[in-house]
C-alpha cells in the first residue's frame, strides 16, 4: 500500500504548475457548492450526503493540486501572490 501511495505522488509530481494551479482551483466551487446546498429544499438525508460528497471532492482536488505543486510550486505561488 506505501508504495501505491508513492507512485500515485510521484505521478502527480511529474504534471505541471499549470495543472497544480488548475486542480487547486477546482476545490472552491466544491467547497461553495458543499455549503451553499444547505439552502435546497431537501431532506436533511440528501443534504447530509451532498455535503459529504462535495466537501470530500473539495478537500480531494485541494490535497491532488498540492501534491502536484509540491514545494518549490507552493513558493512561487506565494510569491506571485506577494507581488501584486
């Protein structure tokens, strides 16, 4: 299983800061939409489990668009961010 886990690492380390970007980006529209559910007319069984859906979606592509950037790719999205 550890060695599952570092190839899977080791494969989203190889895609792009363009990718990383991206992929974090994804995670706010689910972190909106796992919240702004809430809202619907719903059951609270089908509120219970778009929430869980959607805010493990949302944590997914934030820990995917982190490993993709990895270290030196969270730097230099900092310091684009420092800049302006």
């Amino acid at each position: 299983m550890k060695q599952l886990l570092q190839r899977v690492q080791q494969w989203l380390g190889k895609l792009s800061f363009r990718t990383g970007v991206i992929v974090l980006i994804c995670c706010i529209p689910c972190y909106i939409l796992s919240f702004a559910q809430m809202a619907l007319p719903i059951s609270t069984t089908a509120k219970s489990v778009l929430w869980f859906v959607l805010f493990g979606m949302a944590k997914s592509c934030q820990y995917g668009g982190l490993t993709i950037l990895g270290v030196e790719g969270v730097k230099r999205l900092k310091s684009k961010f420092k800049r302006e």
